[in-house]
C-alpha cells in the first residue's frame, strides 16, 4: 500500500519560515519524481516544487528564491524549505509523486499552512 504522509505545517507570520515534510511508503522512492502542490480555497491547484530522481529541481515562478525543495532518498522523504513567508503562500501543501512519463500517480493527504499576523 503506497503511502504519503505530510508534517509540518501550521501558522506563520508573515516573513516567518517552515519546513514542510513528506514520506513515502510502500514505493521504490529513489526511482520516482516527487512534488509539492499545494492549493487554496477557491484557486486551482498548482505546482510549487519538484525534484527528480538526479535531483534535478523546478520551481514556480511564485516561490523561486524563497522554497527549497529536496530529498532524503535513506529515508524517504522529501522536504520544502519555505522562507520569507507571504500571506498568498497560505493553502493546504500536497505532496505527490510519479515516474518518469507518466501522471501523477499517488498524492498525500496535505498539511495546512497558514500564513498570517
């Protein structure tokens, strides 16, 4: 049974930072693609960070210079490093994962980051 499993989230000042966590289960993880999505109520879901098995990494616009994305492939666990928080950051973070080519295939369950004064 694949599994995803967020930590880390919570409230935040604005400027503040967090460390998002995600790990997998019941996959071979150093072989697949993982990401972090994340989405707010009432907006689409969108892509924040990915990082490849060579560990390659991309970044939306929107967080470049301020999110971290990267992965411990001993533990199976991938992070999002997000500093110089912003109120438009607020929405629940999702982490996913997939293989070379393909969609998608297996998404966590999120964890809530809220940013706010």
């Amino acid at each position: 049974q694949v599994q995803l499993v967020e930590s880390g989230g919570g409230l935040v000042q604005p400027g503040g930072s967090l460390r998002l966590s995600c790990r997998a289960s019941g996959i071979l993880f150093s072989i697949y693609t993982m990401g972090w999505y994340r989405q707010a109520p009432g907006k689409q879901r969108e892509l924040v960070a990915g990082i490849t098995p060579a560990y390659s990494t991309n970044y939306a616009d929107s967080v470049k210079d301020r999110f971290t994305v990267s992965r411990d492939n001993a533990k199976n666990t991938i992070y999002l490093q997000m500093n110089s928080l912003k109120p438009e950051d607020a929405a629940g973070y999702y982490c996913a994962a997939k293989l070379a080519g393909s969609q998608w295939d297996y998404w966590g369950q999120g964890t809530q980051v809220t940013v706010s004064s």
